[in-house]
C-alpha cells in the first residue's frame, strides 16, 4: 500500500495487491488495480501481459483472454502472451482455439519442447466413464 501511496504508477505494487484482492475474493479490488495499471501504461504490452497472467494464475480465464489479446494488439510477436492466451483457451475449455495459437508458435519455434508438450497434452483424449454393454431392466421375481 505504501508503495502505492508513493508512486501510484508502479504497476508491479498494483498488480501485487489486485493479486491478493483476488485470493480475498474482492474482484472488483482487484480489477480497480489491474485497470489502473493498465491506464499507467496504455502502450506496454507487457502491462498487459502481467494483468492477463495474474487473472490466468488465478483462473479467470476470460479476463486473462481479453488481457493477453490487447497485450498481442501492441505486439503481434510476443510469443509469451500467446503461449498464456493459449493456455487461457484451454482453461476456458476451448481446446480448438488453444491448439490453434499453439500450432502456429511451434510453425515459428520448431522443436520447442514446451510448447510441444502442450500440444501433446491438448491431445490426449478425456477417458469417458466405462458404462456395461448390457443393462439389465427386466425387474427380477
């Protein structure tokens, strides 16, 4: 807080304090602090990317979407916010548009093991509950 109090623009302070709010359950806290140091560094893609990787640290997903796509708006090129924006998708449940930003980033990163990884995780398939071959509904005399 005193942080704050002294330097209001110091994104590092604010998005640490929006990150306990979150814990404490004060969304509208935290959102007050992440829009502060958004508005401090309108330009920064990377004030963007810390916004959009404390609310997928803290599973809101679409926030984090909408934080790393502005952040992919100042720089088409930042392979770190579309790695996350790839994990936001897939946290959101939507595997199709994750592997599609991850596909891409492996097209420019050959080989990367990371992103592989992931990839290979966004295909294995969700194992479906075994349910008998046969139900037996005849009721028993």
């Amino acid at each position: 807080k005193l942080s704050i109090e002294a330097k209001p623009d110091f994104i590092t302070a604010l998005l640490t304090r929006a990150d306990v709010y979150i814990k404490e359950s004060k969304l509208d806290l935290a959102t007050v602090d992440v829009q502060s140091a958004v508005s401090y560094y309108p330009y920064d893609s990377n004030s963007y990317y810390s916004a959009g990787l404390l609310y997928l640290q803290n599973k809101l997903y679409t926030d984090s979407i909408s934080y790393f796509e502005n952040a992919l708006k100042i720089n088409s090129k930042f392979a770190n916010a579309r790695y996350n924006l790839a994990l936001a998708y897939k946290g959101a449940g939507d595997i199709s548009k994750a592997k599609e930003i991850l596909n891409a980033l492996l097209l420019e990163n050959p080989g990367n093991k990371v992103i592989s990884a992931e990839i290979e995780n966004l295909n294995i398939p969700v194992q479906a509950p075994e349910v008998p071959q046969e139900i037996n509904t005849k009721a028993k005399n």
